[in-house]
C-alpha cells in the first residue's frame, strides 16, 4: 500500500459514505508521474507534427531541440517510474484482470443506458480490466516502440555509414512515427475515458487531489485505523 504523510484531515475512523470511503487512493509520486507524462507527451506530440511539417509554428531546429530533450526527460521519468512500480509492487496493479468483455460491452453500450459500471475500484485494483490492459500495451509496447526507434534515430550518424543505413533509417522512422500515432490514439481514448464518471470531471479531480470513493475490505479498513499509512478523510 502507497504509503502517504498523516495530515490534519485524516481521520481516527475511517467514515463510511454509502458503503464505499473517500481515500487517498493515489500517491503524490502517481499523480506527479501522470501529469508531467501528460506535459511531456503533447510536447513531443506538437512537435513531432512540426517536424514532419504538420504545422510551422517553430522553426525545425527549435522543434528538433525541444522534442529531442522532452523524449529524452520523458525516458528517464518511465525508467524511474519502473523502478518506483516495483518496488512499491504496483507493478501488480498492471496484470490482467478478468472481465475485459464486460468493460468493453459498458463503455460500448451500458453506458448509454444508465447501466452500472461492472467493474468495483479499489485500494489495490484502481484499474479495471480493459484500463489494465491498455496501460499495460502502452507501457511494454508502445512506449519501448518510441524511445528505442528514438535513440535509434537520434545516433544516425554512428550507423549511416552502412548499405543498409538508407533503408534502416526509413524503418525507423516508420517505426517512430506508426508507434507515436498508436500513443496518440491512447491519449485521446484516454481523455474521453476521463469524462465517464460520475460527473465529467469527477476522474480529473481523482487524479489532482489523489482520492476518490472506493470499496474497502475489513482488513483494509482495520490496516487504515492502525497505522494511518492512508489518508482519509470526508468528501466535500
């Protein structure tokens, strides 16, 4: 369990609200990695699409500079958060979860309908079945897929001089380019799955103050009580 500083809201007992307990359910280093990645990803983003000639809005050495060092900060952030995942075991969070059909039938069609979400959030299970997936592909294919066409790219020079450099480089950059489009779909994907909570802003807010509403065991509960290694405290 993340474990967070006590502070002035927390409580002695964990208060229940309609059977569910407003935790802090995501840590300080959780959201800091969310929002820089965010940050860094639309970066490289906007100026990868000014690099191919997208849009002119920077010159093609500012682009070149500023999408070479955010890639370079955003690698060093998922080499940290790799570690940071297993040593705290939220690596567990990430592995497959029963349920993908369900999730996926929700968000094509019960969602529409008023439907309940099939899928309880919880201090260790924050991601359903589909998200788990999704993060999962984003973070042992997609992400690798871009750094390492990336730096493969970035050290052109050390390799152009082979017969084979013409064709490799235009291998890459397919690479590069199919691979920065897939995260640009998951971004957009994600952005949406954002506004499908109980109000649209309600994942946003989860995600800046760090608590949501969540099911708690009587062991999570007690484990609270004890130690106060979770903040908790009453909803606004």
């Amino acid at each position: 369990m993340s474990s967070q500083t006590n502070n002035s809201s927390q409580n002695t007992k964990v208060k229940t609200r309609d059977k569910k307990h407003y935790v802090m359910i995501y840590s300080r280093y959780e959201r800091f990695w969310h929002w820089s990645q965010a940050i860094l990803i639309f970066t490289l983003f906007y100026t990868g699409l000014g690099l191919h000639g997208t849009h002119d809005l920077l010159d093609f050495q500012t682009a070149v500079v500023i999408h070479t060092y955010g890639a370079l900060a955003l690698i060093v952030l998922w080499v940290f958060t790799t570690f940071w995942n297993f040593t705290t075991g939220q690596w567990r969070q990430y592995l497959f979860k029963e349920g993908v059909l369900k999730v996926i039938r929700f968000y094509a069609y019960g969602i529409l309908v008023g439907e309940p979400h099939p899928y309880k959030k919880g201090l260790q299970r924050k991601q359903n079945a589909l998200q788990s997936m999704a993060y999962m592909s984003f973070m042992v294919l997609i992400g690798p897929a871009l750094w390492a066409s990336g730096i493969i790219y970035l050290v052109y020079d050390l390799w152009s001089g082979h017969s084979w450099s013409a064709n490799g480089l235009t291998l890459i950059a397919f690479i590069h380019t199919a691979a920065a489009f897939l995260m640009g779909t998951f971004v957009i994907i994600h952005i949406y799955m954002t506004t499908t909570g109980k109000t649209p802003t309600h994942y946003i807010k989860t995600m800046v103050t760090g608590y949501d509403n969540i099911e708690l065991t009587e062991a999570e509960i007690a484990y609270i009580e004890e130690t106060h290694a979770i903040a908790v405290k009453d909803e606004p």
